[in-house]
C-alpha cells in the first residue's frame, strides 16, 4: 500500500460529494470508515496525503468513479515515504556531524584502543605529567554533535618537543595503543596532544585526575599517598618534567642548584611538598612554588625520583661536571 496525492479541487470535491451522498457529517465518516476523525480532517485539507485503502471506501460512497479518480491523481508515494522524508532531511540538516561521527567511530575500530590492566610506573608519571600540564575536559560539540570526552597533554613547543617524541608519545603507544600524534601551535608556542576517547579518559579519571578547570579540585589523592616509593617517584617525576625546572641564582655564581615546581592551587603545594619530604628531602613552599636547594638535595632527587626530560637531565649532567647550572640560553650559547 501506499499513499495517493490527488488534485486539490478533486480531494475537495470528492469529500463534500461522499459527505452530501451519504448524508454525513465529518466525525460519521470517520466512523463509518473506521479511522480516526483527526485523520479525516487532515486528509480533507491535504494536509496528510490519503492512504490507498481510504480512497476505495471513499470512491464507493461518492458519485465518481475510479476512472475520474485516476485522473485527478497528482502522485503515489510508498507508505514510508515520510520515514524516508525525515531521514533525508535530517541527513541534510547534519551532514557534517553526521560525516564526523562516522568518522570518529571509523578511527576507533581502526585504533583499537587498549585500556591496561595493570597500572605501572609509566602509567603514573603520566599522571603525574597531567596532573603538572594536562586535563580532561568534557564538553558538548556543536560540530559533531556528541558529547566528548578529551585527554589533553600541553607543553612548550621548544623545550618539550624530545620529550613528548621520546617519552611521552612511545607510552601512549606502549600501554594504550594510540599513536600519540603532537602538535605544534605556534603562535603561542604551544605542543599538545589531545585523544578523544572515552575509555581513556575513564582511565585517568579513576586514577584521581580531575574532570575540566582543575586549578581549585587538583589534589594528590588518599590512594596515590598510600602507594608505594616507585609511585609517588613517577608522579613527582612527571610533576617536575611538566610543571618543574632545574636552576641557579646568578648572584650565588650559578653554584648552588635549585628544584622547583609550580602550581596556582595552594592545598596542591601542601601535597606535592608532603610527598617530597617522604623522601627525606626538605621541601619548601615559597609564592606559587614548592622548592628544594642544594646540590646534595639535587643529587637525592635525581637518585631517588630521577627526570625522564632530556633538558633537566642534561642540564643536572652539565652541573655536575661543571660544577654550573647557567641559565638555558647561556648554556646553548656556550655549547
């Protein structure tokens, strides 16, 4: 069956015929063909297109014949022509979102994501490095019109970029599978690399990473306090690559070294200078930073928590052979 457009003067013509016929009024005919009298209306005033098994009863109540029906017929469409309709409008209306979700889950089969079972070393240094220069955002996109879920990873585009090709990138591929593409923005200087994945952004979540601004709900929490010394190394570690530098007072002749780490959260200090001083290393907190002073503190550091960025190695590798630690540009120019 399927659904009959007919000519607007003979839709008219044929419902006042059967109504004067038959001696009807619009709700007995609705009766009398055992449909719904909202129905009827509509069919009426063409506002809805007649049903095939409608015109039969209607024709056999009226004075014309199919003949002359046949005749005033406009169009025939399927029964589903409205489903159809509908789908082909809403494609038109989303195309683009349409297009880049398909896409969105082509890339998810193709990636294959894998989630670890086992949450190693690795895995809490980058914690550590998104707890210093990461976070997860969740959002509604206009765009793709779904909610997603991001992973962000930020870092400067100078310093970092051997540390995200040689450390970061090769974890995310190690334990996730995910390429770890970066990129680079240059007007402000800016590598990132954002996964959009639900299940990875799950993953960080229920290791204690905050969900959007995280400046006033950043924490070191209950479980990573309770961990064991390897754990709580690789969260400072990732803490120092990110949000940490290595340096010296110009007016102490670049001697005495400095570690210091940075963050806009103060209760987040309180614990980054607690975890610290587990270690034994009399951590301080001086503004918006958490600092040790010393060469023997350095050393204990390095010994104990270590860095896996190429710029603090290098440069503790140049101190300690020096007996120096220039400022960065000054060391590059000597080099």
């Amino acid at each position: 069956m399927g659904r009959i457009k007919l000519k607007d003067t003979f839709r008219s013509n044929l419902f006042q015929n059967v109504l004067e016929t038959q001696d009807l009024s619009l709700f007995g005919l609705s009766q009398k063909l055992n449909c719904g009298y909202s129905a009827i209306k509509k069919w009426r005033n063409g506002k809805c297109l007649l049903p095939e098994d409608i015109l039969d009863p209607l024709l056999s109540l009226s004075t014309y014949t199919r003949v002359e029906a046949k005749d005033n017929v406009e169009a025939v469409f399927p029964n589903n022509w409205g489903e159809r309709l509908g789908g082909i409008t809403f494609y038109k209306k989303y195309k683009r979102q349409i297009k880049s979700r398909l896409a969105h889950a082509r890339r998810s089969i193709k990636q294959r994501t894998r989630i670890p079972i086992r949450v190693d070393n690795n895995i809490w240094e980058l914690v550590g490095v998104l707890l210093g220069d990461g976070c997860l955002s969740k959002y509604f996109s206009e765009y793709e019109h779904r909610w997603v879920h991001e992973v962000i990873l930020t870092g400067n585009m100078t310093d970092d970029l051997d540390y995200y090709s040689l450390r970061i990138v090769p974890i995310l591929k190690e334990k996730f599978n995910l390429s770890g593409h970066y990129r680079t923005r240059s007007t402000d200087h800016v590598i990132y690399i954002r996964i959009k994945n639900k299940r990875v952004f799950d993953f960080f979540k229920g290791l204690g990473m905050p969900v959007g601004k995280k400046k006033n709900k950043i924490r070191i929490t209950r479980k990573m306090f309770k961990s064991s010394a390897s754990v709580k190394a690789a969260l400072l570690r990732g803490l120092l690559d990110t949000d940490g530098h290595i340096f010296a007072r110009k007016d102490e002749g670049y001697k005495y070294p400095y570690l210091e780490i940075s963050s806009g959260s103060d209760k987040f200090l309180d614990d980054i200078k607690r975890l610290i001083r587990e270690f034994g290393l009399p951590a301080y907190i001086h503004d918006t930073n958490v600092l040790i002073r010393g060469g023997k503190n350095l050393k204990g550091w390095m010994e104990m928590i270590g860095s896996s960025h190429p710029v603090h190695t290098n440069r503790y590798d140049t101190w300690l052979s020096t007996g120096k630690l220039l400022p960065k540009r000054a060391l590059s120019s000597v080099r």
